[in-house]
C-alpha cells in the first residue's frame, strides 16, 4: 500500500480516479462508520509540487473559494457540524467522528490528535478547516485506517511495534526515509504499554505526513536537506 512521502511526492495510487472523494459519500461505508465510504483516491496525498491548491479550500461563498457542488455528500454533513463561521474547529472535529462512528470498534480520536489533523492542513493556522480541506481529511483517514487494519488483523486496536514498522515501511517504496534510530523513536513515542493504538498510530501519521510536506516545501531543489532558521523550525514543528 503507497503513500504519498517525501520521495515520489504527489503520485496517485494505481487503479485510484482522480478525485479523493468516493462516490458513494459518506452512507454504507464499509470500514466503520456513515462517514467511512470506499477509498477513492490518494489516501493522503499530497498537493502538486508547486502550490497548495488542493488545500486551498475555505467555506465556500468566501472570497475566490467555488460553491460545492450540489449533489456533493459531505456538504451537508459538513454545514450541519461547522460553526457560524463555516470552519471545523478540533471540538467539532472529534464529536463529528464520534458521532458518525469513524473509529468504529477503535477507541475514539482523542482533543489532541483531532488538533493535529486539523493542523496537517491549516495553511493559514487559523485552528481550523473549510470544507476541501475536510474532504482532503476524510481521504486520508480512510487510507490510514486501511492500513491499520491491514496490520490489525485479531482486530485488538493496536498492532505490535514491529508492525508498526512495517506499517510506516508499507507507505510507499523510499517515501518516508527514516532511519532505524528514527524509526525507533517514533515507536517509543507512541506506543502504550507495548502496543500503538489507532488513535497514536494516526497521530503519528498526521505528524509524518505534516513534517515531511513542511520540509518538502522549503527543499525546493529536491536535495534532502534544508536551512532553517529558528523561529521557522519551531513554526513548522509546533504548528502540527
């Protein structure tokens, strides 16, 4: 199963259409949940090099943003969680897959990781998203939760940590390029008692997903490494 890492940045699953939202929405969704639906594209993917405008989406009637479509399946799940701004905050974010049962028998996402998806991709780190970007997510949950499963098979909710290598491994052949004392820290980090549950493993791959785009960004030759200063690093670390 690939995901779109640091190497091959932005390639679309075989087999996968374009568009990241599944036809059929959010109802009879087969991986726990209303909202769960079939995986219908990237799972997770990143933006073309370039610019960010799959990322880009704000409520729509804002300035330059495009209505919805009207036969879109998430626009009314969507308006009926967002607050009167039009956004999705991390509170609202959590009851609203709590409520549509997205973690199905998974223990529910807890305040912080909520925060952090938002945060994955909030480009204007207004603590919330508008309605693209909330698909964007849903995507790539969906393709997270697959790969858990995959790993998950007695179905505890957690998986082992040499799974859990193999399930950073199975992202994508020289996708995220972390090396064995890396890898390991990120074991110790989220693993609870010897197990990594699917709250702390989609944590990690928000966390993953958001550091490696934040670093792709400024890599603009595609060397590898980057110069920071200071006050950046601590944005692009603390920012997700």
């Amino acid at each position: 199963m690939a995901y779109p890492g640091y190497g091959g940045y932005g390639g679309q699953m075989p087999g996968m259409p374009a568009q990241g939202m599944p036809p059929q929405g959010m109802p009879g969704g087969h991986m726990g949940g209303p909202m769960a639906g079939h995986m219908g594209g990237p799972m997770g993917g990143p933006p073309p090099q370039g610019g960010y405008a799959a990322y880009g989406g704000s409520y729509p009637g804002a300035f330059g943003a495009p209505p919805p479509a009207a036969n879109d399946p998430m626009w009314g799940y969507f308006t009926a969680i967002a607050g009167q701004d039009g956004e999705i905050d991390a509170e609202e974010l959590q009851r609203c897959l709590t409520q549509a049962g997205f973690t199905g028998s998974y223990t529910p996402f807890s305040l912080e990781t909520c925060r952090i998806m938002i945060g994955m991709l909030d480009r204007d780190f207004t603590g919330k998203m508008g309605f693209n970007e909330f698909k964007d997510l849903f995507v790539a949950l969906n393709g997270w939760k697959q790969n858990f499963m995959m790993f998950d098979q007695d179905r505890s909710g957690t998986v082992e940590p040499h799974e859990m290598s193999q399930a950073i491994n199975s992202m994508g052949e020289d996708r995220y390029r972390v090396s064995p004392q890396t890898l390991n820290a990120i074991i110790k980090r989220y693993n609870k008692g010897g197990r990594i549950y699917f709250d702390d493993y989609v944590a990690c791959c928000v966390r993953l997903r958001g550091l490696t785009e934040s670093f792709r960004r400024r890599d603009t030759m595609q060397q590898g490494s980057v110069t920071f200063q200071y006050d950046d690093f601590i944005l692009s670390t603390m920012a997700i």
